[in-house]
C-alpha cells in the first residue's frame, strides 16, 4: 500500500507502553490463540471464548510500567493509525451521501492483555470489535500470527483485519449489529451461528467497501495489494480452519463463514464500492 503522507487518526488509544502480559507455564499465547479459534469455530460465544482464554492465562504475569517499543512497533502503530484514519475518511463521506454522520470508533492499540467495555481479553483473543465501548481492539503481535500460523500477510491484509473490525463498527452505527444480536438470543444455536455469519461476511464486504474507496480518495492500492487480502480471508475461514485443526469441518459450527464466502465478499465489496450490495441477510443462506 503507498501511505506515505497520509494523515494519522486522532482517534487511536495506545496502551502498548502501560502493560504486558507474558506466559508463565502451560500453553503459550501462540497455543491459547488455536484453542481461542477452535471455540469460535465450533459454534461457541465470543464472551466465552474470552472467558476461556483468560482462564488459560492466569498464570500470565503483568509488568506496569513504561516500556519502549521497538522500531517496528512504532512503525506498526503509525500504520494503523494511517489505515484507521483512512476508515474515518471513506465512511464519514459514504454516511454523508445518505444523510448521516459517521462517528468513528477508537482504535486501542494493547500489548498482552487489555481491559474492555466487554470484559477482559488477551492477545490471544485476537482483533475484535466492542459495541459496550465502540472500540476495535488489537496487539498488532496477531499481524505475525498471520504470517507464521496463517501463512499470510502484506500490508494491505493488515489493512483489511482493521477494516473488518471498523465494519462491525459500521453495522452498529447502522442498527444491523443490534438487530442481529436481538435475534440471535431467539433462535437455536444453529440458526444463531448463521447470523454470525452473515454479519462476519458483511463485515468482509464493508472491508472491501473501504479498500475501493480509500484507493479512489488516495490512490492507496499496489499490485498485488488485493490479493494479499484474499489470501488471508481464505485462511481464516470456519472451512479451512476446521479442516486444518481436525481434519474434518462441521458446517453447523460455522460462525464466521467459509474461505469461498469471505474472498468472495471482501472481493465483491472491492468490485462494487457499493454499500448498497452487502446485503447478507435477505439471500438464502446456501447461496451466500
């Protein structure tokens, strides 16, 4: 991606420097993060999948304190910054075409472990989006658990997991993240993790949204950018992931989509730059 010049949001939180959490015994963050997605993939809660990791981490040792950040580090903070502020400036002008404001979320950079509006989490929870607080978290560790465990990576599939979190954001300011979690306490845990799915490969979508119109705005895309993206959307699908831990996948189970879905919905988003195409909800379920 060429970001050079670009602004940095103002709308990031950094509590890199306040405090670290590190594995003391038994399974390491890099073990805690599988098992993580292993619960999400088998049809579990996020909350509880949380709850789980924290559970595995409690011999996790927390240092206070300053602490410098290493050459990368910062670098990796002022890239995101960059991408987030690139967020702020596609969506605040797609809101306004429809007669609305876009209020951004703030971006909390964590290392270890961090305290949100919706509970406690670790590293190992990964990326994730809070409507209690309107926050996206990361440690931008997981950008090398994408290369070293998902065998992916590049700039722009950096972009698109921050991207991803920012249209969780987009589906709550719209009233789709409500809606959608109203009607999942009704329904079966089946049907439930079909609506998971749904706002997971909106949120694809939305990421792919971002992407055409951040190039349209700031001629941000290189060669090969888009690709990157649709790399790691195939290897963090349920399908791949399932087959790769077990051997075998359990459709039922399905929560964030298949990697065939969420390529196809990232690419669709980056086809159209259209919001008014990412529509997951009316189609059938088989045809997403």
């Amino acid at each position: 991606m060429q970001l050079d010049g670009r602004r940095q949001s103002s709308n990031v939180v950094d509590r890199r420097g306040v405090s670290r959490g590190a594995a003391v015994g038994g399974l390491g963050i890099g073990g805690a993060i599988i098992v993580g997605l292993i619960s999400l993939l088998l049809g579990g809660d996020p909350g509880d999948a949380i709850q789980t990791i924290n559970s595995m981490m409690q011999g996790t040792e927390v240092v206070g304190g300053a602490e410098n950040l290493s050459q990368e580090e910062q670098e990796l903070g002022v890239f995101a910054s960059q991408i987030l502020a690139g967020t702020e400036d596609v969506w605040t002008e797609i809101f306004s075409q429809y007669g609305k404001t876009y209020v951004p979320p703030k971006l909390v950079l964590f290392k270890g472990q961090v305290q949100s509006g919706c509970g406690g989490a670790t590293a190992s929870s990964g990326p994730f989006y809070c409507s209690a607080d309107q926050c996206v978290y990361i440690d931008l560790s997981f950008f090398t658990t994408m290369k070293q465990q998902f065998g992916a990576g590049g700039d722009f599939a950096y972009a698109y997991v921050i991207a991803h979190e920012v249209g969780h954001h987009v589906q709550y300011l719209l009233g789709t993240l409500q809606q959608a979690h109203q009607q999942m306490a009704r329904v079966s845990k089946t049907e439930s993790n079909q609506i998971s799915v749904r706002l997971e490969l909106q949120a694809d979508f939305y990421a792919g949204v971002w992407a055409y119109n951040d190039n349209k705005m700031f001629g941000s895309l290189e060669p090969g950018d888009l690709d990157e993206g649709l790399a790691i959307a195939a290897r963090i699908g349920d399908d791949y992931l399932q087959q790769k831990n077990y051997g075998r996948t359990a459709p039922e189970t399905f929560n964030h989509g298949t990697s065939a879905q969420r390529s196809r919905w990232l690419k669709k988003g980056f086809s159209t730059g259209d919001i008014r195409q990412g529509d997951t909800f009316s189609p059938a379920y088989n045809s997403l």
